[in-house]
C-alpha cells in the first residue's frame, strides 16, 4: 500500500478519484464560473476590474461571517442571531468614537469583546443549559436588535474616513503611484500577490517532502506540478483584478487571514476536529471522550467574534450606523454556507465552500444589478438558487451512498 | 399447484462492479420455516429486497413465482399485495404512536379519509392475541421494550394477510426470552400455514427452528438441505464460510494479574425513571490479563453498568470507582479515558462511530493529543497510526479515507477498537463486541482480545450470547435486575448455569 516511489496510479485514475472525493466544492466552483461567464456574455460592464473588485467588496463581510457560521452548523447548531449581532457590533464602534471620543483602535477592540461576550452568553445557553441554538439565538436576535435602537437611538451615526477604510479602502501603493487606467499594476498589491504564492509553494513543497520521510505515496511529478500550476493560476487571476484597479482592499486582506486560520482550524486542529465529530454523532462524540460543552461554547463565541468583524466591515463599508443596521444578513451568511456545502444535518461542511457560496449570491446579485433586473426578481432568483443547491445537493449525497 | 409457494429461479442481481447475486435458486414450501443463512455480505439481504419488490422486476435477472405464478413487482406494494411482509432488522415503527396507530399506518380503516377507530383497535386487539402480545392497543410504541416492538412489527405484518413472512435478524436486539418468544410465534403461524423465511447468524436458533435450511456464499446458492438430525452447527458453519472451523473460540490460557479496577457499593438511578435503581449496590473487581464477561439478560443493567462506570449514564451515583488502586471521580467519559478506562458501547453505528468521517478521522478521534502539536494535527502522524491499526487489525477497507459508513460491520467495529487501542487502554469494556457480524470476522475480534490480555489489558466484555462469554471469559459475572447473582468460572459452568442466574437464581454471594 505504501512506497517509496511515486504514486504508481494512472494520472487520470488520480484526478477521477480527486473529482469524486470533492465533487461538491468542483460543483459550486464550477457553478460559480458558470454564472460568471453568462452574467460577461450579457453586461460588458460585469468582467470588468472595477467592477469584480467592487463585487469583493460586497462578499467581504458576508464571507468572513459564513466562516463562524460553517463552525455552528457543522456542529449541529444554527445561529439566527449574526444580522443583530452585526447591527449591534456596527453601532457599538461607529458610537464609541462619535459620542465618547474613543480612539480607533480601542473602539475596535472594545467592539471585538462585545461581540466575544454575545458568543459567551448564546454559547453559555446553547451548551451549559442546553436550549436548542434555534431558540437561543433567535432570542439573541430580538435581545441585540433592542439593544440597537437603545445603542443607536434611533439615529443614523456616520463613522469617520479612517473607520470607513477597513471597509472601502484600499492598501496604499508603495514605490508606484497608480490609477485604474494605467495599466501599471499596484505595487503593494503585487508584493502580497508574491508572497501569497511563495506562501502557497511552500506549503505545498514542504507537505510533499514530509510525505516523503515518512514513506507515503506522492502525487506524480507531472500532476503535482498541473496542480500548483492551477492554483497558482487562480491566485494570480484574483489578484490581478485587484491589482489592475485600485489593489488590494482591506477588507479583503481581512477576509483572506480569517478565510486561512479557519481552514487551517477546520482541518488541522484537534478542535475542529471535534466539532466535525459532534455535528456527526454527538453522542459518539461524547462516548469518545469530546468535551461538547466547552467545545459547543467556543463555537458560539467564534461566531460571536467573526460577528463583530463582519459588524465592522458592514458599517465601514456602508459608512454609518443605523438602527436597522444588519437586518435580515444572517439568511444572506446561512445561505452562502449551505450553496456552499455546508450540510444542514450537521458534520459535514468546509470553509472555502462557505466563502465560494457566499461569492455565488453575491455575484448573482451584482450581475443582476447590473442587468437591471428588479428586487423582487432578484429575490425570487437567489431563493431559487439557496433551493436549487440544496436540492442538487441531496441528490448527488444519494448517488454517493 | 406445485409444492412450494414461492421459487425464486435464477436470479441475478448486478450493481455496479459487484454481481450481488449470481444465478441463485431458492424455493420455500408451504408453511414451513425456511432458514437463510450466509456471512455478511453472502447476499441475503439482496434476495430479501428482490422478494420484497425493493428492487423493482427489470433491475433483476430471472423469475420470482408465487403458487406457481409469475410475479412482476413495481414497488413494495405489489409484494405485499401478493402476501409478502418483510420485518428488517431495524425496526420500523414510529415511536411516539400507539400499536393500533402504528399497525395501520399507511392503510388505515376509513371512509371518506376519516378514521374509524373502533374498527381499528379490536382489530388491533385480536392480532395482539394472535402474537400473544399483552399491551393494549393504545399503548404508545417508545413504552414498549424491544421484544414487544418486535411483536408488533410482527402483528403490523399479519394485518396485511401475509402468506411469506420474511425475518431478518429479528433476534438480534432482543435477549434470550424474547428470541425464545419470538420463535415460539413463528412457530405458531408455521401451524396456520404462514410460510417463513428466517434470517440469523444465531445458528443454534437455525437449528432448532428450521424445517429447511439454504446457504448462500458470495451470492450463490451453496446448498439446500433439511434440518434433520445429522446437521450440526458445524455443519452449517462449514457451508458458510466454504472452511473447517474446528474451534469457534480460540481459548488461550490467560494468567491474571493484579486487580486494575475495582467497584465498590456502585448505585446508579435510572435517569428517566428517578425512584428507580438501575444499579443497585454492586462491587466487583478486573484483573489485568483477564477477560472478565458479563452476562444477563437485556434489561439487567449490564450496559448501564458499564456506562455509568465510564460516566456516561445514570443520576444520583453512589460508590467508589478505584484504577489502579487510585480512587477515581469520573465524571465524564473523557475523565474515564485519560485514566486508561475505554468503552466500545453496543451500537456502533449510533454511538461508536462518526459515520460521515472516515476510517482515519474515527481511529484517531480519541488520541488527537498524542498525534498533535503546537501547530495542529500531525497529518502525516495520523496516517502513520491509522495505517498501523489497519494492518494491525486487518481492517478491509479500499483507503483510510473511505468513509466509515461504506464499510461492513466487522471492519466497523475493528475501527472502534482501533480508536479504543490507540487511547492505550488499560480496562477495556466491550459491550456485544460481535453483535451483526460474521463469522470471519468474530474470530478475528476474538482474536485481537486476546492478544490485548496477552499484552496486560483487562477486558471485561458483555454478551448476549452464552456460548461467545462461556467461550471466551475467564470468569463471568451474571446480572439480573440491576444486581450480581453468580459469579462463574468458565470451567465447568454450563449455559443453562448462565440461564439460571440470569433469570434471578439464587442469589449467591461469592
């Protein structure tokens, strides 16, 4: 079964097995394409730089949201509570500096410890007085969304230029000034582009140089080097969009360092591991000796937190807080987790699918926009979508099994 | 009309890649019982689904004649039109219905949609009295232990005029009185002419039971012949697995050490019935090297026992737990674990494994410590674990990362023991280690107990199965209602002794 050499396979035996072992992240990436080129066959407006780095802009929040939400519904749990929390969070560092003169920094962190705290109080319910997260959080919904009209007044509070950066700004350029229409690309934009792939190499280098000290089979040369091609490729398209506009946002950055630690905690860590674990079988989780309290408990503070950064990158983006900041974004964050191959039943799910689900609804709206395609049309279509998903998403689950 | 009531002629069964089934003959008599028998996996379960129109006519091969005529099914109602009724291993009932409701479920008395009631339940009532089943009609399923569920699968069969009745491990889940109850009822609608296809890996049931036997190996037909005085058990297993087992136990000598565990005045109440002791009193003790059975029938406490030792079960406990001589307050399965106390419970697939994760993720799932460093899970550790235990346990799966629930039940449960060796136990609980498993694959697990008492851990294992805690216990430890009543040495003591403790003996102090 193991040697030293290469793996003997067939190449092509090698990419089947691959293709049918992912076959749910290939689909929705796929599908992702797809709605791509057909929204670029129809607006000239939409393959654009400006335009696509736009559409990240406004995944951002969404994104780094699904992340905490992939952890609650992976361990069998729902969190209906992340518009409010977002809201409140929102209101929370927009007010710190307007009405208290709180500096920027410190509202931040103080926004990040409000929202730690929303965790502790959902996750203190859901795991230590076991009552279901529906009710939990749906609870926590109505408490926060009061709390946001008490926190904000009712008032609309601006936030100010240096705040709204995180949400719409762009890193500076460091030796290049350059403009979109230039076809200079963005210096600092580029550096992280660099880093990102001698960052991805590495990895991946040093992952088949361990493989091969402990006598594991390897993927042959040839196939190795098509997928560190590929991915690479991928990289780079992203990054060029950016770096052919403005650069890179910080919103973006943000995403891309949460997007990592969670995959990195997902798959690597003893923690998400369990987590898997109980949203598969709790109780073979407990018999194996998982503590599901303490572990359910942190899953809800991680949501509490990533709630607060979402809640950040929300009101930056948009520039304000308002009393109806957030409403309704938890269905938006559900939903790209679930397009994104997060089961509902709980264990299964991963992080690159939730932040791909939530660039699929993001991109169906973008275009849409563009199209001029009216609200309620839009609505219907992205409900549509959330359904269809789900539904190719038991089909394929039956094939499977 | 011919003899037999139904012929199976012929059939062939291909999904893909496999031939499921190859070419198999099999006839059944009017009412007589007629035992399936075969490992995991033979395809009897396949033969079963053909027969009970699952598999619809035209995804099979050959013909399927009932009183001589040919059947065509689409579904399973065509089956059941044609008097087919099948009971699965895993019951089907809704749980928080009554009998009556639950027995016409899906074609209940009405007129006009609305149901008559009345009709219903003496109707209920009198299939009650046909399989001697003394709950009344509006008795709701979850208050009904598992033998009286089975009697109303039983009784829901019967309401549909079935001429074939098809048992599918109906005795699996159930204890010695129940099965023996069970049979009891078989046997009687034998003598109404109800013709009955039995499937079990309880051979000694087969044996007493059956008037004919068929064998399916690899799906195909091996042989047919009656259950007349010549046939033995052995003689049945020989035809199952196509090899000579002489010893169905490998008893090796096993010397005791020093005592690891020890349970002093253990009292556990009932969580779901608080007044209730489920554990009344008991003390006993493991010895390192030894395989310690327990034994008694479902509903002794064996597994709640156990359970509440290792912190899984039970309110208001009492008593005194020492591992190694060091008095142990577990609270948690997890205190249990760390102090070298595993338990590999009944029900692999509920509670043993994590069926969506594979093979690798279920070994490892309690030793993450061990294969972990600042910076997360060593992939390549864990590899390196599993592929050991997999070797070591000759678990047969295509790739360590197959998920769990592609695998068959013997290569399941070695997975749990895989997860439970690689915690480094030092008492090792095995509650119905073999339960649904091949022959093939219970000697291998008896096999690997032995090497780990061999090693210095002490096992205690429980079984349902007599000859299984006869055939591979030291001593053996009877319970009945939440108490000890004996305790045995293997040498010398019968089944009937086991029996006898078990049903309340007298109780003796040892």
């Amino acid at each position: 079964m193991i040697s030293k050499t290469e793996n003997k396979q067939n190449p092509i035996d090698i990419i089947k097995l691959s293709l049918r072992n992912n076959i749910r992240q290939y689909t929705m990436f796929i599908a992702l394409i797809s709605i791509m080129i057909i929204f670029s066959l129809l607006s000239d407006v939409f393959l654009t730089p400006r335009n696509l780095s736009t559409l990240f802009l406004q995944t951002a929040h969404i994104a780094v949201l699904a992340c905490g939400v992939v952890l609650v519904i992976v361990a069998g749990h729902i969190d209906l509570s992340i518009g409010a929390v977002v809201g409140l969070t929102g209101a929370i560092a927009a007010i710190l500096p307007a009405r208290y003169g709180i500096g920027l920094v410190p509202s931040i962190l103080i926004t990040l410890a409000v929202g730690a705290l929303i965790g502790l109080w959902q996750g203190y319910w859901v795991a230590y007085r076991a009552v279901p997260a529906f009710i939990v959080t749906l609870a926590g919904k109505l408490i926060f969304e009061g709390m946001i009209i008490g926190v904000t007044k009712g008032a609309t509070t601006a936030t100010s230029a240096s705040f709204n950066k995180i949400g719409q700004g762009y890193f500076p350029t460091l030796f290049f000034e350059s403009t979109p229409r230039d076809m200079i690309p963005h210096d600092t934009t580029v550096i992280i582009w660099a880093l990102v792939i001698a960052a991805y190499l590495w990895l991946e280098f040093n992952r088949r140089k361990e493989r091969i000290k402990y006598d594991f089979e390897i993927l042959p040369k040839s196939l190795f080097v098509v997928k560190l091609s590929l991915v690479i490729l991928l990289i780079s398209v992203v990054f060029s969009i950016m770096a052919f506009y403005l650069g890179m946002p910080y919103s973006i950055m943000i995403l891309m360092v949460i997007g990592g630690f969670y995959t990195f905690l997902t798959t690597q860590t003893t923690f998400g591991r369990h987590v898997y674990a109980i949203g598969g079988s709790k109780e073979a989780a407990k018999l194996s000796g998982i503590n599901i309290k303490s572990r359910t408990l942190w899953i809800f503070i991680s949501s509490g937190i990533l709630g607060a950064i979402g809640g950040i990158i929300f009101t930056a983006r948009v520039g304000s807080a308002a009393a109806s900041g957030g409403m309704g974004m938890e269905l938006d964050v559900i939903a790209a987790a679930i397009i994104g191959g997060t089961s509902t039943l709980g264990g299964e799910g991963t992080i690159v699918g939730a932040i791909i689900g939530a660039l699929v609804m993001s991109t169906l709206n973008n275009g849409m926009l563009l199209l001029d395609v009216g609200t309620t049309q839009r609505l219907i279509v992205r409900g549509l979508v959330l359904l269809i998903a789900v539904w190719v998403d038991i089909v394929s689950r039956k094939k499977n099994a | 009309m011919s003899e037999y009531i139904l012929e199976m002629q012929n059939i062939v069964k291909e999904f893909p890649g496999v031939k499921a089934l190859d070419n198999v003959n099999f006839k059944v008599k009017k009412g007589e019982i007629h035992a399936l028998v075969g490992e995991n996996g033979a395809g009897k379960s396949t033969l079963m689904k053909v027969l009970s129109g699952v598999y619809p006519y035209g995804t099979y091969e050959g013909k399927i004649l009932i009183n001589g005529k040919e059947q065509r099914y689409a579904n399973t109602n065509d089956s059941e039109a044609a008097g087919v009724g099948i009971i699965y291993q895993e019951l089907t009932l809704v749980k928080q219905m009554n009998i009556c409701e639950n027995i016409f479920l899906g074609s209940e008395h009405n007129k006009l949609g609305i149901i008559d009631w009345n009709k219903a339940m003496s109707e209920t009532q009198r299939l009650l009295n046909e399989v001697g089943l003394t709950s009344t009609p509006d008795t709701k399923i979850i208050n009904l232990g598992i033998g009286r569920q089975q009697m109303v699968e039983i009784a829901k069969a019967l309401s549909k005029n079935v001429n074939i009745l098809i048992l599918d491990e109906p005795t699996a889940a159930l204890n010695e009185d129940d099965s023996e109850n069970l049979l009891n009822i078989i046997k009687k609608l034998k003598e109404e002419g109800i013709s009955c296809i039995y499937i079990s890996h309880k051979l000694k049931e087969v044996k007493s039971i059956a008037d004919t036997i068929t064998i399916i190996r690899d799906g195909k037909t091996i042989e047919t012949f009656s259950n007349d005085e010549e046939v033995n058990q052995n003689r049945i297993i020989t035809g199952m697995v196509g090899r000579e087992i002489t010893q169905l136990f490998p008893r090796k000598p096993h010397t005791p050490g020093d005592v690891v565990l020890e349970v002093k005045n253990w009292t556990v109440y009932n969580p779901e019935v608080p007044d209730k002791k489920a554990i009344d009193n008991i003390s006993f003790q493991a010895r390192k090297g030894e395989i310690l059975g327990i034994a008694g029938l479902m509903g002794s406490g064996r597994t709640e026992l156990m359970m509440s030792i290792f912190g899984a079960y039970g309110i208001n406990k009492s008593g005194e737990i020492y591992i190694e001589d060091q008095k142990t307050d577990v609270k948690e399965p997890r205190d249990a674990i760390e102090r070298g106390l595993c338990y590999l419970s009944e029900d692999r697939k509920k509670t043993g494994l994590v069926l969506m994760m594979d093979v690798k993720e279920n070994i490892t799932l309690s030793s993450l410590k061990t294969i972990s460093t600042i910076v997360g899970i060593n992939e390549n550790e864990e590899i390196k674990a599993t592929n050991y235990y997999v070797d070591a346990l000759k678990i047969k799966t295509p790739s360590i990362e197959q998920k769990t629930r592609n695998l068959s039940g013997g290569n399941q449960q070695k997975v749990v023991i895989a997860k439970w060796l690689m915690a480094a136990p030092k008492i090792l609980i095995l509650d119905e280690p073999t339960r649904g498993i091949d022959v093939g694959a219970k000697y291998e697990i008896y096999s690997i107990m032995n090497d780990l008492v061999e090693q210095g851990v002490s096992i205690i294992m429980i079984s349902s199965e007599l000859p299984e805690v006869l055939g591979m216990s030291d001593r053996i430890l009877v319970m009945h209602e939440g108490r000890f009543t004996a305790e045995l040495d293997w040498q010398g003591t019968s089944q009937e002794d086991v029996m006898h403790y078990a049903t309340g003996g007298n109780l003796t102090t040892s």
